[in-house]
C-alpha cells in the first residue's frame, strides 16, 4: 500500500500543497470568485495539455486500449475543466462533484497510493514520457483538491449533492464497466483486480458462474466505487468543516 519512496515524495509533496493552497487562499480572500477559481482554471488546462500529449505519444508509438479514458482517474480531465470554467447556476452542484470526485483520488492516495502509480513511475519522472505524465498529472489533481477546499467556492445542499454525486458516480461505473469488459481492459479493477483476496473473489465467481458470475463481479465493484464516492463526499463535507472553523472571520467567504 505504501513503500519508502512513496512516503519521501508523496507526503512532502502533499505538504507543500496545503501550504500553497493556504496563501493562495489569504491572498485571494477579498478577490471576487472568478479570480479564486483562476489557479483551479490553469490545473485544468494543463490537466488537458497533458491528457493530449499522451495520447499523441500513444498515436505515434503505438496505441493501446488502456490509454483511453475511461479509467477512473480519466474523470478528471474532464470534471476539472467543467469545474473550473462552469459559471452557470448550478455550479456549486458542479464544483461540489467535481471537488468530491477529488477528494476520491485524496483518499485513494492516502490509503493506497501504489495502486494510482508505481515506485516505477516515480524513478523515471525525468526518463518516460508516460511516467511523467502519471505523476504529476494525480499530483495536480491532488493541488486542485487542497486549493478547492482552501478556497471554498461551493455551498453544501446535503440531499441535493448525495443524489447528484450518487448518479454521477453510478453513470461512471455504467460506462468503465461496460468498455472493460467489451475491450479487455482493466480500467478501475473492472474487467480484474490487483488486490489479490478481491480478485480471488472474482476467480470464483467466473468458476462457479461464468460469464454471469463476472457480471456480479462489476456489480460488486461498481457498489464499491459509489460508496467510496459518498464516503468522499462525506469526507469533503468534514474538511470543509474543519478549515472553515480554523478560518479567520475576516476570511470566510459572504
């Protein structure tokens, strides 16, 4: 779940974010909100530069059906970008989702890290395109989380953000799900996974059911996946208490 060089680099790493997050926070307190959102707006640009810059890399060295998005972490490349730039009425829906979808990945990195990237990824940052990509691409989501919560451009609407985060998440695990196990590909432990008493589960399903007993393994994993995503929600909804509190009077948001 964790090794040293994850703990060197990935909780250094997550400091300097918070700290970042906090005076870019103070310095914006008295702007009005689309100035807070423009640091949000510049990850979600380079999110996409990025997101095309390997599937370029992917063109011309040799497609594979992994790289196409419909990975978990392939949310952000969208949910950033509609977050950022969304200025409609419903955009604290929007950035509430959005942010819960970071917290997620928050999550994921705390508990779990080496199943978002390898050790392998971390040594050739400067030596594979790929490698460099992957790891700052979930580092820069990490950044986006902290400045959302720093910042706080949302308001809270318990019912309206759980139905709203529940479908969300729902309708992801209905299109992964279904384009894993149509390809082949692994994307979000779908089609198998690598922690090794999940995927024995998954084996014996596929012995005693067939193709029926992969179905439920889906189901099983798409449950899993909507109720981290609640419990993600849930976990945004604390920290979000917790820095308000900590927050100056002056500072807090009208």
């Amino acid at each position: 779940m964790w090794t040293k060089l994850f703990a060197q680099t990935l909780i250094p790493s997550f400091v300097a974010m918070v700290i970042i997050s906090i005076v870019v926070a103070l310095l914006l307190r008295n702007k009005e909100e689309k100035y807070k959102m423009i640091p949000v707006q510049i990850i979600a640009v380079i999110l996409v530069a990025l997101e095309i810059m390997k599937q370029i890399y992917g063109i011309v060295t040799g497609y594979v059906t992994y790289w196409l998005p419909f990975h978990f972490c392939s949310l952000f490349i969208f949910v950033l970008p509609i977050m950022a730039f969304y200025k409609g009425k419903h955009k604290d829906l929007v950035r509430i989702v959005g942010t819960a979808t970071c917290t997620m990945l928050f999550l994921f990195m705390c508990v779990y890290p080496t199943l978002i990237y390898s050790e392998e990824n971390i040594l050739n940052i400067g030596k594979d395109l790929l490698s460099f990509h992957t790891v700052i691409f979930h580092n820069l989501v990490l950044l986006a989380f902290t400045l959302m919560v720093a910042i706080r451009p949302y308001k809270f609407k318990a019912k309206r953000d759980v139905l709203a985060v529940l479908v969300f998440f729902a309708c992801f695990c209905l299109i992964s799900g279904s384009m894993a196990n149509i390809l082949q590909t692994n994307y979000n432990s779908f089609y198998y996974c690598q922690v090794a008493p999940i995927e024995n589960i998954r084996v014996s399903l596929n012995n005693a059911m067939g193709g029926f007993g992969q179905f439920v393994y889906v189901l099983m994993i798409s449950v899993g996946t909507i109720c981290v995503g609640l419990a993600s929600y849930g976990l945004l909804r604390l920290i979000s208490v917790i820095v308000a509190k900590c927050t100056p009077k002056k500072s807090q948001q009208k």
